[in-house]
C-alpha cells in the first residue's frame, strides 16, 4: 500500500480536527534511517576505489623519490683477479672500496688494496699485507652547483609535492561530484516527501467535499475540482518518486564495503544535512580564503612543484656552462704499519692525487639547453601566475554563491510560511463560504511549491560548499571536523 494512502487512514482519523487547523498540523512522517553527508564522505575516502587510487598516486611519487635518494647510497665493490700458470703465480690482485656520496657532490673512498705473485703491474705492487686507501674526490668547476643525482634528487621531491597535490585534487574533485549527487538526492527525497504530502492532503479534501456536497454544503462541480487535483498531485508524487529512484542510484555508485566490493544503498536511507546545513560564510573571510588557496590548492601547489622542477633543470643547465673539472686526492698507508694513518710526514710521501678538465670548445649543445630550460621556467611561472587569478575567482564565486545562498534560504523560509498563512486563511474563508475550492487548491500549491524551492536551496548549499573546499583545497570546508 502507498505511503500517501497510509498517512490518508490516519487523516481521516483527523476528522473532528477543523480544516483549518489541520492544514498546519498535517505533515508526512518520513520514516527511514538517516544516512548524513559526514557519513557518506567518510565511506567515499575509507573504501572508494578512487580515493584508494589517489593514495596510490601519492604512494608512487614517494616511492620514486626513494628511488632518486639511492644515488647517494654508499657502495661497496670487490675485485679479485688471479693468473697460476705452469705451477708458477703470475698474479694475484684483490681489491675492495667503500664509496660514500656526500650530498655537495664530492666523493669519500675507502679501499683496500694487494698484490701478490711474481708478474704484474709495477704500479700495482704493494706490500704483503696490502695498502689502505682513503681520499676524496671533489669537483672544482662543472657539477661544483648541481649534478646529475642532486638534480634528480630535487626533481623527486618536487615530484613528490606534486603527487601530494594530485593526491588531493583527485579526492577533492571525487567529493565535489559526490557533495553535488548527494544534494541532488536531499532535493528528491524532500520533492517525494512533498509530493506524498500534498497528495495525502488532496485525497483527504477530496472526500470532506464529497461530505459537504452530500449535506448540501458545496455546489457538486466541487467534487471534480478536488479529483482533479488529487489527480495533478499523484502525478506529481509519480515524478517525484521517479527522480528520487535515479538519483539514489547516483549515490549508490559512491559507496564500497571495506573490502573494495560495490555496497548497496539501504533500502530505507534518507538524506540529513546535517553538518553543512548552516552556511556561516561571508566575504569578510575572503583574504583568509584565498591565503589558504594559495597554501592549499593542489591544482597551483602541482604547478608550483613543476616551477621547481624547471628551476632545478635550469640550474643543472646552468652549471653546463662551466668546464668540467675534477681534482682527487687519497693518502695511502701499509696495512701492517704502525705510524699513525694520518699523520702529516707521512702523507707527504703516500698518497695518489689526479687532476680531470674537459671542456668543450663552443658549447653548442650548453647554450641550446641553457635557453630551453630558461623558456619553460618562464613558461611554468606564468602558468604558475595565471592559475592564482583563476583560484582568486573561484574561491569569490564560491563566498559569494554560499553567502547568496543564506539570504535565498532565509527568504525562502519566510516565503513558505507566508504561503502557508495565506493557505490557511483562505482555508477558513472556504469553510465559511466566502471562498471558493479552486483558490483554496492554488494556495496549497503555492504552499508546495515554495517548499520545493526552499529544498532545493538547501540542496544547492552542499555543491557550493563542495566548490569552496576544490578552489581552497580545504577539505574542512565541506565536511567541518568532529
């Protein structure tokens, strides 16, 4: 059995109540569990596999920044060589290294070297026990700024920024098209919740007409114009239902169990605003915003990572420009011996020092990619300015929508009771005989009417918030924290 006719049976209980004083008093009973819009943001970041995807997102930038630190790993390599021929040792050669990058771009090494045998090479030999090494190799010109690992290690982490940011964008953007779907879902369910209503309240006067045209109260022409608009409510309450169908679907689709699996929607879910129903927004907020935008928004936050990595580029480009030069010195000492590894008088006589320069002649291939990496510098910084005009608007259109919103929800509140005083006066004049059925119907439809709109305000101020929060990257401004 309908709803609609549910609540009819307990109206007609209603009888002895006058006409006008239940025309306040009836309202529909929506019964149902409530499904509030914390809760449904909390399902969506918990188990959405969007949400998870974006947490992956992240997960991978860091992973690759990991990877960018490995370049800085020490190293440890060991040799050994050995050639016995016709009973006689030609050679025998081992050799160990420890190698620590240092994050200016220089080198430590520690080694270990011995030789061994009756051939080999004379600038290999060494005592019995071997040699130990320890030096360092530093750069003097090209790579003294930047080098290869240290400009893959600030491109990771900027890398890394922007998947924070894309991160959030993603969630955001996900929760934008959910705040939006779950508004949609409030204004049906409250369209439906109307519709019932009015046509619980339009069957319930079509029989006190027929009451009154059987004492002779009303003219019988009454009858018809209370079927006809029992008849235009029911199709009202078909549509309603209609849309409140699809748009629970669309809410259905956001929600996953924990584990990972499409969940359905309970049968007996209803929508509550709860959380976000006041606005509490205005522009005197507005330099506060938009200083959180530019904090927060991940869309120019991915931008400002991209103007990093183009920096780092650029100075890597820059240092290309300088000659290539290399210097390195280590100080060598006898396994077995008993003099300090360090000491000065004997370093002076133990040690091994090389000295690299290259250069190119015209650098060519330096000043192209020099001057390419300038221009998408210059490129990513005015992407970079032109993004935070963009953000400084959204984030004004959306105080402004939201601050807009309380005043028409405010009005609307008063329009509906309006509606009503003027439906319950011509209530009374129609039970007194000084009105007539048609006016009492359109009052009740301004009623109805103006009860809609004012749902959908309400509903409109999910989206907005949701608006707000994408433009500012603040999440707090869509769902507030406990």
């Amino acid at each position: 059995m309908r709803t609609a006719h549910a609540v009819a049976i307990g109206l007609v209980c209603a009888l002895a109540i006058p006409l006008s004083a239940q025309s306040t008093a009836v309202r529909l009973d929506t019964l149902g569990t409530p499904f509030t819009f914390p809760a449904f943001v909390d399902g969506i970041l918990a188990n959405h596999p969007v949400a998870t995807q974006a947490r992956l997102v992240a997960d991978q930038a860091r992973s690759d920044l990991r990877t960018a630190w490995g370049a800085f790993d020490p190293t440890v390599t060991a040799s050994w060589d050995q050639k016995k021929f016709g009973g006689t040792s030609y050679y025998n050669y081992f050799d160990a290294e420890l190698k620590i990058p240092l994050p200016i771009g220089a080198d430590v090494t520690v080694a270990f070297d011995r030789t061994m045998g009756r051939y080999f090479n004379p600038d290999r030999r060494t005592p019995s026990n071997g040699t130990i090494e320890a030096g360092i190799s530093i750069p003097l010109g090209q790579r003294i700024l930047t080098d290869e690992r240290r400009n893959a290690l600030q491109q990771a982490r900027a890398a890394r920024d922007a998947g924070e940011a894309d991160r959030t964008a993603i969630v955001n953007k996900l929760l934008f098209s959910a705040a939006k779907d779950y508004g949609a879902w409030y204004e049906s369910w409250r369209r439906r919740v109307i519709a019932q209503e009015g046509e619980a309240l339009a069957e319930f006067r079509l029989q006190a007409v027929r009451r009154r045209v059987a004492n002779g109260e009303s003219a019988p022409i009454d009858t018809i114009e209370a079927l006809l608009e029992l008849q235009r409510r029911e199709v009202t309450r078909f549509e309603a239902e209609a849309s409140f169908y699809l748009a629970s679907l669309d809410v259905t689709a956001y929600i996953w169990d924990d584990a990972g699996r499409p969940a359905p929607l309970p049968a007996d879910a209803k929508p509550l605003l709860l959380g976000i129903e006041g606005v509490g927004i205005d522009s005197t907020r507005l330099g506060q915003l938009l200083d959180v935008a530019t904090r927060r928004n991940p869309d120019l936050l991915k931008v400002q990572a991209r103007v990093k990595q183009a920096e780092a580029q650029r100075l890597f480009s820059t240092q290309a420009l300088l000659p290539l030069a290399e210097a390195k010195l280590a100080g060598l000492g006898a396994n077995d011996s008993e003099q300090s590894f360090f000491d000065g008088e004997r370093l002076d006589n133990n040690y091994k020092a090389g000295l690299v320069i290259k250069s190119p002649l015209l650098f060519l291939k330096e000043t192209g990619r020099f001057a390419s990496t300038g221009q998408r510098l210059d490129f990513q910084r005015l992407e970079r300015d032109r993004l935070r005009r963009e953000i400084e608007f959204d984030v004004r259109a959306a105080i402004f929508d939201l601050f807009n919103l309380e005043r028409l929800r405010l009005r609307q509140v008063a329009n509906v009771r309006n509606a009503r005083l003027l439906r319950d006066a011509e209530q009374v004049r129609y039970e007194n005989g000084e009105g007539t059925l048609l006016i009492l119907n359109l009052r009740e439809r301004l009623v109805l009417d103006e009860s809609v709109k004012l749902a959908a305000v309400e509903a409109k101020v999910a989206g907005a918030r949701a608006a707000l929060a994408v433009a500012t990257g603040d999440r707090t401004l869509l769902v507030p924290p406990n």
